[in-house]
C-alpha cells in the first residue's frame, strides 16, 4: 500500500469525524471540533490560493490583450475593495451584488433554455427513436408550464390545478439527483475510510 502513513491519519480523521455525530461525549466532541475548525482553515487558504492563480492566468491573458480578462480582474477588485471598506453585510453592498447577480443568472438560465431545446431537437435528429421524441415533447410541455403562458391564455376549469401537478415532477426529478449525489458522497466517503480510494496521496 502506498503511503499509509497518509491513509493512516486520513481514516482516523474520518472516523472521529464520523463518531462525532453518534457519540456525544465530550472528549470525541472536542476533537470534532477542533478538526472541523482545521478544515475550515484549509479550506479558507485553498480558497485564497485559486483566487490568486484565477488572477495569475487572468493578468497574463490581459498582457496579450483579452477584453474578457480586464473585465473580470476590475471586477473582483471593486468587489474586493467595495466588500472591504462596507463589509459583505451591509445592506448597500449586498443590494448592488444581487442586483448584478440576478440578471446574470436569469442570462444563464435563458442560455440553458435554448441549449436544452438545441439539445432535443439534435437528439431527435439522431436517433428518430421514441426516446428523442419523448425528450423533445417534454422539454417544450415543461418550458410552457414554467412560462406561466398557458395560464395566462387558457381559461379551461381545473387547468391550474393540472398545471400545478404537473409542476411538482421537476421538483421530484431534482430531489432524486440530489439524493442520489448524497448517495455518492457517502460512498465515496465510506471507501476513503476504508482505504480503497486514496485521494490525498498526490
């Protein structure tokens, strides 16, 4: 086995980590503690470390002359020093932030949109199967439910309450992808545990 000197302390970690939510003794809550607060630390420098190479490769694409780069370095520098001297929980800063953000993320979702449509479309092409036309028949039946367009024109009694159910399937479509990536994570977290993955070796 490759460096078990690291897989040593990365299982004991894990597993007083682990004990600290079944086991409430002091002792063993303490050392929780104390490791949690450690990640917390490294995970803060690690932070500080790709904000500094974002700005490296950044600054040497603004030296060959990208628009792109200028405007995301001036950008995390007024929000840098605008966060400074206002701090992140004044209500200024965060209204400016949000009102940036916002449209930003609706631009994003839009982009989604049609990408999710080209996509459907390009798969009908391909494949001509039931499957490419169950994507695309679905993917346009969800947009005009989000759109709120049917009803705004559709006046059909019990329309809402279709519409409403029909609704809730994204949401239990995202609850499933969401249990299913905890499902990962504790897999994956149960093999580093038990030494089979070893990530931290480098």
């Amino acid at each position: 086995m490759k460096s078990p000197f690291s897989t040593a302390i990365a299982i004991t970690i894990g597993v007083m980590i682990l004990l600290g939510y079944f086991i409430p003794t002091p002792l063993i809550q303490n050392i929780r503690r104390y490791l949690i607060e450690w990640a917390i630390i490294l995970g803060g420098i690690a932070t500080l470390v790709g904000i500094l190479n974002m700005i490296r490769v950044h600054w040497r694409k603004v030296r060959s002359k990208d628009f792109y780069s200028v405007v995301v370095i001036l950008a995390f520098l007024i929000t840098l020093v605008a966060g400074i001297l206002l701090s992140p929980s004044n209500k200024q800063f965060q209204n400016v932030v949000t009102y940036i953000q916002i449209p930003v993320e609706a631009t994003l979702m839009g982009i989604l949109t049609f990408s999710l449509m080209f996509a459907a479309i390009r798969l009908f092409k391909v494949k001509k199967g039931i499957m490419g036309v169950i994507f695309l028949v679905s993917t346009l039946i969800f947009l005009l439910i989000s759109s709120s367009f049917l009803t705004s024109t559709l006046k059909i009694p019990g329309i809402e309450l279709i519409l409403s159910a029909l609704q809730t399937l994204p949401l239990a479509g995202a609850r499933g992808i969401l249990l299913g990536v905890a499902l990962g994570g504790i897999i994956a977290g149960v093999r580093v545990l038990i030494g089979v993955d070893r990530p931290y070796r480098g």
